[in-house]
C-alpha cells in the first residue's frame, strides 16, 4: 500500500518532524536556515520572540532525559508558546491509561503540539498517526528510529564549520546499532550530500544492513578516520556491557575510545562531536573531549536554535515575515 | 437429507478429478461424483454457478482464542470466519489459558466447537505442561481427547533433551509433533526481520539463521529418532533448502507456510505498519520467492492461515509494543488463488495444499471428496471480485495486513457434513 509521508502537508511542507528520511534536501536546509536566524535571540536582552505566543506545548518524555527536554523547553519559551511538561514513567501509564487515551485528555486540554520521546521505535509515527488533524507532532527520540532535531543540530554545527557538506567526509564511530542519533545523521547527512558517511564499530554494534543507508563500514578505527572532516562519537550504553557486544569498556576504549593519538589519522582540521551525555574514557578521551577540535558544547546551545526553527516550522510560523521583536 | 450440487467444476485432488460434474450427499456423507447412485432422488439442490467444488480446507494452525482471551476471538466466532473462509477442519494451538494441557481443556475445545458446529476443530495437545519445556505431556491421554498433533507453539523447547525425549515418546506412540522453528535467543526481543527495513527502522531484529540454527537441531535429532515431525510455519528460503534435503533422505518431515508470508515480505512494514507486525516476521522478497517455489516443487505440503485475531487496542501501540499476528482464516482461500494467477503452481496441486496433503499431515480421513467420506465441501467463486474492508470480517480479529485489497476468489458455500454451515449472501 503506498502510503503518503505522513511528515508532510498537501503541498509538501513540514508538517510533523518525526525522522530525517525521505526529506528533501531544500526541507532540510530551509530548517538549517531559519535556526541561523534564531540564534541571535540568545543574545538579546529580553530573549524572546512572539512566533508561537497562544500556542500549547506538551513535552511528552516517557523515557527519562534532561537535555534534550529542557532544550525543547527554552526553545518553546523563546518562540512565547505555553509548555507543558509530563513526565510519563511517573504519570498515567503506570496506572493503566493507554498512551491514545492519554492523548486524547491532551488534544481536549486544547494542545497543540506534542513533543514525544518514547523507548519504542515508530513511536512518534504512532502518535502522528492518531493525533486529531490539527496537532503536531516532533519526535524527540523513538527507540533505535530517529531523533531528528539532534541530527539537524548537529547539521547546523557541522555546516557553521565547514561551510558546506558537497565535499565532507563524515565518520560516525560506535553503537550504530542501537542509535537513533546515527540513523538520523545518516539521513541527513546522504540528503545534504556530502562526500562519504563512514560508520566504524565493530560488527556488533553495526546494523545488519548498514550498506543500505548508503554508508562505508569499517571495524577499524584507524583506517577509518582516515583523511575525515567530522568525527561524530556516539554514547557507549552501560546495558551493552551485559548483552556479549563489546567484552569491557577497556577493551572499547582501546580499540574505539577517541584520543588525541586516533585523532592525528583525520584531517588536521577535524572537528569531534557528542550527542552527549559523555561517557568520558570510554567512548572519547577527556583530552579531546574539552580540546580544540571538540564542538560537543557548541552543539547544545545550537540545539535551541535548531528546535525553535522546527517548531515554528511546523506550526506554519516563519521567522522574518513580518514578525516584529517584543 | 439428500443433496445434489450440480454446475460447478469438481476438484478433488485425492483422486485426480478435475471434472465439470455433479456431486451427491447422502446425510452426512459423500455418495457418489458424477453418476447418481441408483434411485438417488435429491431432496434439495445447490447450485455451484460455475464455481469450484473442492473438499473444505484444512488449516493446521489458527487462534480460536478460547478458552482464555475471548475479549480477541471465541470458538463460535472464529470458527463461523472459518466457515466463511470455506474450512471445515482446524487445529488450534494449545497456548490456550489454562494452556492445553490436560484433557479437560482440550475436552472443552471439542465441546464447544461442536455446539457452534461451524467447523471441525482439532486441538492441538502441549508439547510440555505449561508449555514450560521441563517435562513431557500426556501426550497418549491427550491425544484420546482429540489432540491431533502436539506443539509448544511459540515456545520452543530450550533444553534440547527435553526435546529429544518428546520425539522418543512421541515416536513410540505414533504421535506427530508440530514445531516452530525459531531458535529462542536469537529471536528474543526482536519483531522484524534483522535485515534493510529493520536497520533503517531501528527495530530489534530476528535473524533469518534464528530459524534455520532451530530447523538444524530439529532435523538433526528427526535424523537420530525418526519422529513424525511437522515444521511451521517456515519464513526463510534457507530453511526450505535444509527441509527439502531432509525430505530427500526421507526423513518422515512436512512443512507448512502461511498464506501471508507467500504474498507479503519486510518492506511491507515500512513504516511501522504493524498489522504487518507476525511472526516469524515477513522476510525479505528472496525468501517469500523460496517459500513460493518450497510449495511449488512440493517441499512445503500445506498452506495454513496462522490465524491470530485480536482485539482492537492490540494493534494500537508503537510496532514492538503492539502484539504480533494477523486475523487469516477469511483470506487464506483468495491469498492462496492467487498463486494460480501468478504462476505458481495450478488450481489443482494449490487445492491440494489447502486440504487433501495438510488431512494427510494430521492423519485424518479428511481434505477429499472420495464417496464415504464427510461432505467436508467448500464451493468458491474463482472469479468474483472483492476489496478486504476489516470491519466487514466475519471474526472478532479486524486485523489484517490486507486492508484494502483487491482480492478474487470468493467462498459461496461452505458444508460441514452435508450441512451448509455459510452462504454468501
């Protein structure tokens, strides 16, 4: 059955933000594109503007995070929207309410947009798919699936070094398998065009068919940062300790843990991002970490930015037409 | 009652008829093809209007739901969409609650089935009590109170000598095993086939070779043992290699597929459609090819519905956390017409798999319309035409991956002996 995107509108706009799949390449810019516009609020004295003022805002984290939730949160409040935040391993599942009549009380609440992390892949596609027609919906992490707005931060970060993407050569390293980060860059990243994707890890933390997300594999490291732009590690979880993946965070680090010494096999002007929280040792060396080819905090504060242009793309806002600064 | 159907094409692939001639019952039994026996003076009459006349399909494996989740499915309901489907026999797997593994409970089966008197159901007795796979069932008492075949459904048996003691017992009462291949690590936690679509999609993935490390160990100790052994349903077209060469050396093997997987493959879930959501999960198009020629070539007996109805709230939830199956019994017929249409295999051999070999796997005198035998009948309109709307399902399980579809081949009559248990109306 052929299936429209379920992201998109009848004339092809944004409508939900759920994965970096299957956007157009224009889509992805024009978000890049308008978060330039918004990180100038950051500095003005009263840090807002009055794109979504009226607007209701749910954060619906049903797995725990701090980041990702309070940048969504600064982002909803910098556009003048309401925000409401529900914390849900506290809240109504555990007594017994399903996740849609759980929706249901928030659409009758009179919401308009939902923000949605869930441990669940296709979980903000579910969401989308039973919403009432006039509500949004951004996903803020689904499983293994996608965390869209992380992989267009990170876009952002990446194109404010380096320009552009035609001739970048971009190497994630570590638990693609289980990330949701890797397969929202990996998209992004093919769309916006550039050069080469890598992926490097060993092979059980690398996704069966990871040849059809258009991606080189390498099980070395060395080999595989060789001559890249972007180095992109990813978060080691504890959990895959326990599940015969990888024998000891020794042995990862040795093998796949980011060090100044590794570094040397990239381009001299590599730049080193983290999605965070990092695990500092085992997946990246301290030493690169908090040296000068890492942008991981760069990536936070861009990250409002880049949520602020989605959600205002989404609601059918756009900053500069006419808007004036309170 | 004496009961003449006349106008329809008869096939009945137990004894190589394919013929445009009438058929006659006699109460509850088949009395003659062709010729009337002397003196027969029929008290009603069918029409087949040009449709087929076939014996009613034999499904080896389809969820009733009772006794335990009759908020999904009951005996009387389903075996009403069974009669719909045009079959007359079923067997039901034993992950029943209480779980069918004592007498009482398959007892019960058979009782309520015959007071709905939709269709014939066979239960199908526990491999091991509580499906735990400590130890072995009654397979004997069990088998008195009906039980066709033994399983442990979804569970496979961990402790391979558990398993090996089941096939000893079994073997020594002429007992037939049914098992699903799917070895339980490699398949723990997943709900897609480990392949593109699951990679692309992030979901936990079940290996191809989680069914062909399990259909190896089965094989291996058929080999040392020599119990009858029925494997299904097969999803990948390595297993139907291994299970053909098994058949080859004449280990006493069948094998079974849903009409689902011969017609749908991993890319059907994209994205997260999860009334695409079975299991074992849609492969890749390679093994929905191999399963499709494993049944052409004869390596693969039956064609099963794998019936799982469910409730509405099953399927609404995010595809790991929704529950896995699909409602079949009333789209196995024109699923499986549709191999005709495509060159698979003709409508004789395709009949055959729905009725006559899966009677033959179960040992039953069922799937013919040899005279003596029930007037089991399914009478089907080759070429009627009609679109899968969910709601419109004669059973309780709404969910289909099929919604929408155009599909051709249309049950008219459905007769249990010699009774019409539906008519289209």
């Amino acid at each position: 059955m052929i299936q429209r995107d379920i992201q998109l509108d009848e004339s092809g706009r944004l409508r939900h933000f759920l994965t970096t799949e299957g956007l157009k390449r224009q889509t992805l810019l024009e978000i890049l594109d308008h978060a330039e516009k918004f990180t100038s609020v950051a500095d003005r004295s009263v840090k807002k503007v009055p794109l979504l003022r009226g607007v209701t805002i749910a954060n619906l984290f049903f797995e725990p995070s701090t980041r990702t939730r309070t940048t969504f949160e600064l982002a909803a409040k910098r556009l003048s929207a309401d925000i409401l935040n529900i914390n849900i391993s506290t809240s109504a599942t555990t007594k017994g309410e399903s996740l849609l009549d759980m929706l249901r009380n928030l659409e009758a609440m009179h919401c308009d947009m939902f923000v949605v992390r869930h441990s669940r892949s296709g979980a903000a596609h579910f969401i989308a798919r039973h919403v009432a027609p006039h509500i949004r919906v951004i996903n803020a992490g689904d499983g293994s699936h996608a965390h869209p707005t992380q992989a267009m931060l990170d876009m952002f970060t990446i194109r404010r070094h380096k320009g552009r993407f035609a001739e970048l050569r971009v190497a994630i390293v570590g638990d693609i398998m289980h990330s949701r980060v890797a397969r929202s860059q990996i998209h992004a990243l093919t769309t916006l065009g550039v050069q080469e994707v890598r992926v490097i890890g060993p092979q059980t933390l690398i996704p069966r068919a990871a040849e059809n997300l258009g991606v080189h594999v390498y099980h070395d490291l060395q080999a595989g940062l060789s001559g890249v732009d972007v180095v992109i590690t990813l978060r080691l979880q504890r959990e895959r300790m326990t599940g015969a993946l990888i024998p000891s965070e020794r042995e990862y680090f040795a093998l796949y843990g980011i060090t100044e010494e590794k570094l040397a096999f990239a381009s001299p002007d590599v730049m080193v991002m983290h999605p965070g929280p990092i695990n500092r040792g085992v997946e990246i060396g301290s030493e690169v970490a908090d040296g000068p080819h890492s942008v991981i905090l760069e990536q936070v504060s861009n990250g409002i930015a880049v949520r602020m242009a989605v959600m205002s793309m989404v609601m059918g806002s756009r900053f500069g037409e006419g808007q004036e600064e309170q | 009652m004496k009961l003449r159907i006349h106008g329809g094409r008869v096939v009945d692939p137990a004894n190589g008829i394919d013929d445009n001639i009438d058929l006659y019952i006699e109460g509850e039994h088949i009395a003659a093809l062709g010729e009337p026996p002397a003196g027969f003076s029929p008290d009603r009459e069918i029409d087949a209007g040009g449709g087929i006349v076939c014996p009613g399909l034999v499904d080896l494996q389809a969820r009733l739901r009772e006794p335990g989740e009759e908020h999904k499915g009951t005996i009387e309901s389903e075996t009403a969409a069974a009669a719909a489907g045009g079959i007359t026999t079923l067997c039901c797997p034993p992950d029943t609650d209480p779980v069918t593994d004592s007498p009482a409970v398959a007892n019960l089966i058979r009782e309520r089935a015959a007071r709905a008197g939709k269709a014939r159901v066979l239960p199908i007795g526990a491999l091991t009590p509580g499906l735990r796979g400590e130890q072995i069932c009654e397979m004997v008492i069990l088998g008195e109170a009906g039980c066709a075949l033994f399983s442990n459904a979804d569970r496979p048996v961990v402790n391979t000598e558990v398993l090996r003691r089941a096939l000893e017992y079994a073997a020594s009462h002429d007992l037939t095993l049914l098992l699903r291949p799917q070895e339980s690590w490699l398949s723990a936690g997943g709900c897609a086939h480990e392949g593109a679509v699951s990679s692309r999609l992030g979901l936990p993935g079940i290996p191809g070779f989680a069914e062909t490390v399990e259909v190896a160990r089965i094989l291996t100790l058929v080999e040392e043992i020599g119990a009858r052994v029925h494997l299904g349903p097969l999803s990948t077209a390595r297993a139907v290699q291994m299970f053909g060469r098994a058949r080859y050396d004449g280990l006493p093997v069948s094998a079974s597929v849903t009409a689902h997987h011969l017609h749908l493959c991993e890319l059907d879930i994209s994205d997260f459609n999860n009334q695409c959501y079975l299991r074992p999960p849609l492969r890749t198009q390679r093994d929905r090819d191999g399963l499709r020629q494993g049944l052409a070539r004869g390596i693969i007996g039956a064609i099963c519905s794998d019936h799982q109805p469910h409730d509405l709230d099953a399927k609404l939830a995010p595809f790991s956390a929704s529950e896995p199956g699909a409602s079949g019994l009333e789209t196995l017929l024109p699923l499986a017409l549709r191999l005709v249409d495509e060159g698979v295999m003709p409508l004789p051999e395709l009949i055959a798999t729905l009725s006559w070999q899966p009677a033959r796997i179960l040992g039953i005198p069922a799937g013919t319309l040899t005279p003596g035998s029930s007037a089991d009948i399914c009478i089907f309109d080759p070429d009627h035409h009609w679109r899968l709307i969910p709601d419109q399902l004669v059973s309780h399980g709404h969910n289909t991956p099929l919604a929408g579809w155009e599909l051709k081949g249309r049950v008219t009559h459905t007769l249990l002996a010699g009774r019409v248990v539906y008519r289209l109306d």
